[in-house]
C-alpha cells in the first residue's frame, strides 16, 4: 500500500518529473522535543480544516469551499506525490537520523500504510503529530514512542463536534505517551485548554501552549502574555523554532 506525501514545492503543471516529496532532516521545532535532530516526513490530507493551519497545501485543494484565513486553494496533482512504503523508508534511512517525526495533514488517516514504514524502520524512534480525532490501530500504535496531539480549540473554525472527540481525547488524556499541544490566538483562548484539562483529567505537565503565528514578531508578541499563563496554570510554552530559523517554508 503507497503513501500520499505532501511535497516540497509545487509540482509544474504538465511535468513528468515526479516533484520530491517533503521527508527532510531538521530539529523538531515544536513541543517537548524542540531541539531535537530528526527525520521529518510530511503526508497529505487532513480530516480537519484550520482556519490558520500552516500548511495549507496538504488538504485545500481546488474545489474545498471550507474557509481558510489565506484564501488560496492548491492544486492537488501539483502538491501531492505517491511512493510506495520501501521509496519512503529507503529516502528517510539516507538522513543519517535515529528519530522520525510523522507529520501531516492527519497522518494516522494513512494508518495501513503507515504502519508498513514504521515496520521497515523498526529502530527508529517515533513521534506521530495528530489533531487527536482519529484512532491508531495496533499495529500501528505499538511502532509510535510519542504522540503530539495537537485538539483543535474553537478559533481554528473546526465544528466542536468534529474537532473534540470525547472518546479520543480520554483515551490520549490516558496516554502516558502522548502531550497536548494547544495552539493559542488569544488569551481567551487558554480558557478552553483549563476546561479541557478538568474534564479529560490532562496532567498539566503534558500540557504545552503553543503560540498561533508564521513568523517570529508574531511569535513573541503572543508569547508575552503566554508565559504568565503558563506560570498561572502549570502548562509549558511550546516555541517554533523553525519559524525563527527558517521561516514560513516547506521542508525545514
């Protein structure tokens, strides 16, 4: 069973040149491993749609009416590439890394053939970053060392319904494996992370808050006001450190 992958740039339209897929090494910049070398691989489609979401190209494609801040759809055949599971392992073995970071889109959408890498690179540790709707099979499950589960609050446009899933989110709350990571506009915003934290019983030590924003003035101007609501209720503050490093940009 192939993967869809997102690529690292548009493909040209009409090309027979197969675009590259975005696997790539970099510090993870996000969450309770920032800093840390890895292998990143980025798959295509997305269950949920931010209105924020970063990258865009992965689900809003030409014809999703759903609303996103930029207004721009993406050509599906343009930023979409499919290889098959032993193509994938063999250009993430060629990075050197020890760590692979799963990222999407919705990754665990592609749970078969997800679970057909990972067992091909069995000695690799394993991060998978999921909006926290969707279920790993066994298979899958016992190949992941750390989930990154990122719930999407109200500002992301996502209907409550869609989006918190009561059954998932006890189930990861539960987890000694996986830490929230809460994406952050607004101080008001916060206030839905503490009731969540109440009704899933969330340690708030696996609790990060994650500033919204695609680039560095945005970044610390949120995190200003995110650090003393931190301190006041015990969760950590994610940075995005490729964002200072490298900018709003595919593959880093």
């Amino acid at each position: 069973m192939p993967l869809v992958l997102a690529t690292q740039a548009p493909g040209e339209p009409g090309s027979e040149a197969l675009a590259q897929p975005e696997i790539f090494a970099s510090v993870q910049g996000e969450g309770p491993s920032a800093g840390t070398p890895v292998a990143f691989v980025r798959l295509s489609r997305c269950n949920l749609a931010c209105r924020w979401c970063d990258t865009p190209y992965t689900w809003h494609f030409d014809g999703d009416e759903r609303p996103h801040r930029d207004g721009a759809t993406f050509d599906r055949a343009a930023n979409q590439v499919t290889l098959e599971v032993a193509e994938v392992a063999a250009r993430i073995r060629a990075l050197g890394q020890r760590r692979l970071v799963v990222t999407g889109g919705e990754p665990i959408l592609q749970a078969g053939a997800l679970a057909d890498l990972l067992e091909l690179l069995d000695d690799m540790t394993v991060e998978i970053e999921t909006n926290g709707t969707t279920k790993a099979p066994p298979r899958l499950d016992i190949r992941i060392d750390q989930y990154n589960v990122s719930p999407k609050l109200a500002h992301s446009g996502n209907p409550h319904e869609l989006a918190l899933l009561p059954e998932r989110l006890a189930a990861y709350a539960a987890d000694p494996r996986a830490c929230f990571k809460f994406v952050i506009a607004e101080p008001g915003d916060v206030a839905e992370v503490v009731e969540l934290q109440r009704s899933y019983a969330i340690p708030a030590s696996r609790i990060f808050l994650m500033p919204e924003g695609t680039d560095s003035a945005t970044l610390r101007a949120r995190e200003s006001w995110l650090v003393p609501l931190c301190l006041e209720n015990g969760f950590r503050l994610s940075d995005r450190l490729h964002i200072h490093l490298f900018g709003d940009t595919r593959g880093t």
